[in-house]
C-alpha cells in the first residue's frame, strides 16, 4: 500500500508539477509542456498523433508528419516579445508569419518531400516533411502594427514590440491634524 501512494505521489510529480529549468513532461508526451502550462499558447496536445491511425482531435491530414511542431523559444524583454523557431532547411518563401484576430501570432509553412529519381537508391529516410502551424496569443502590451520577422541559418526570429507603459504622476497629500 505504501509503494502504491509513493509511486502516485512520484507521478503526480513528474506530470503536473512545472520545473522552473526542466521538466520531464517533454520526454514522455512530445513538447506538452508548452502548451498546457502556458496560457498564451494555442496549440492542443493530441494523445493519438504518434499511432498509425487518423487522430480524432487532428484536423491535419496524413501527409503531415514529424515535422508539425517545430520548436519555439519565446522570451520577454524590456523592449519586445521575441520568438525564434527552427525550421532548418526552409527558406523563407516557405514560411509564412501572419497575426490573426488582432492579438493571435501564426507561424506557418511546409517542408517538401525530395523529388525521387528511379536510379536513386534510398537507404534511410530520416529527414520530415509536411506542414506545421503554430500560433501564440499574445499579450496586451505587443505593439501589433510593428512587427517584424528575419530568417538566418534555419532561425526564424519574429520581434514584436511592446507598448511604453506609462507610469503614474505621484501626488503627495498633505495630512492634516
């Protein structure tokens, strides 16, 4: 009885606890991490998309394949909100960035399948194709009007500047009595 409330104490852990600088989530259920804990992410783990079969929840179609979720890091600083994902092998006609319903960022594209030649002889196929789409909502401070995205050596970078905040005037009040 004991091993079994350690071992649902241990899973309770490793599965809904987020660690600041690691989490083992990612290891057992892809990048599931960023988007149940993060609130800005709009992207919906679905449990079946590793199995042979069409997915329930998948509105993607069988052409799609591992590369569906490239990888994004986002990062706040004082001046902007700066995502960079990898999308190796992708020139930048392939990808498209567009803001949706005023305040959702999309980053999508589609990686091509080489053209086979008949002489060819193929001994591994590793490499993925298909199309993949990510989106973000992004916060209220993100000026959306001056966006601005580059592409180097596989890194998509789109920089979204945030809006000054406004500090307050202080008014000191006299106390009397």
């Amino acid at each position: 009885m004991a091993a079994l409330l350690l071992l649902v104490f241990l899973l309770i852990i490793l599965f809904f606890i987020p660690f600041p600088t690691m989490s083992l989530i990612p290891s057992f259920f892809g990048n599931l991490r960023s988007s149940v804990f993060d609130p800005f992410s709009l992207d919906v783990w679905d449990l079946f998309k590793d199995f042979p079969f069409s997915s329930p929840l998948s509105t993607r179609s069988s052409e799609t394949s591992a590369f569906v979720n490239p990888r994004i890091d986002w990062k706040e600083t004082p001046e902007a909100h700066v995502f960079k994902a990898d999308v190796p092998g992708l020139q930048k006609e392939e990808v498209e960035v567009e803001v949706e319903d005023d305040r959702v960022l999309q980053i999508s594209g589609e990686r091509n399948v080489e053209k086979e030649d008949e002489k060819d002889t193929w001994h591994r196929v590793e490499r993925s194709s298909g199309k993949f789409m990510r989106r973000f909502r992004l916060p209220e401070n993100a000026k959306m009007d001056q966006i601005k995205a580059s592409m180097e050596n596989g890194v998509l970078t789109v920089t979204i500047p945030k809006l000054e905040v406004k500090k307050g005037d202080v008014k000191s009040i006299e106390i009397s009595g």
